[in-house]
C-alpha cells in the first residue's frame, strides 16, 4: 500500500513522492510499458540528476501554494455563519479548567 501511495502523483506536488526523493520515477507495473532511457556515463546521469533536482525543487513550492488556496477556498465555502444581533439569547456555556 506505501509503494502505491509513493509512486502516485499528487496534486499538492504535481510529482511522485519517490521521484522527489530519488529524482527517478517509480516503476511499477502499470508504467513498465515505457522503456527507460538508456544513460550511457556517469556525467550524463549526473547532469540529468541535477536538472530533475532542480526542477522538482522550483516545481513543487509552485503545487503547494496551490494546494493552499484550492484548500483554502474549500474551507471558506464550508464555513457556517452565525446571524446574532443585538438582544438575541443564546446559550452561554462556562468550562472550568482542571488544573
């Protein structure tokens, strides 16, 4: 069930935990249809180890920001107004603290 959840994409990062982790993507038996890309020498895998760092690393604060207002957005439309005016009665209830 972890390797499910860690190879799914998530909205509020756009990316696979694993791959933000790792910077490689997950295989699993769904996506072994794609072949992998062949890496020939280490400077090769090296720059392009970088270059997913770095844009996993620009990318994902972009997702969490988004996250953030679509959540946000979510709790004002489900928040309950109270309409209470001047000399309305309502119930007050004192809590005593133990302690």
């Amino acid at each position: 069930m972890l390797c499910v959840y860690n190879s799914s994409e998530h909205s509020s990062t756009g990316k696979q935990l694993y791959e933000l982790l790792y910077s490689k993507t997950l295989l699993v038996p769904t996506s072994l249809t794609n072949a992998p890309e062949a890496l020939y020498n280490y400077d090769d895998y090296q720059t392009e180890l970088k270059q997913k760092l770095k844009e996993s690393r620009h990318i994902a604060p972009e997702h969490l920001i988004q996250k953030k207002q679509r959540t946000k957005i979510k709790y004002d439309q489900s928040g309950h107004s109270i309409d209470i005016h001047e000399g309305d009665k309502v119930l007050n209830q004192d809590k005593v603290r133990k302690g």
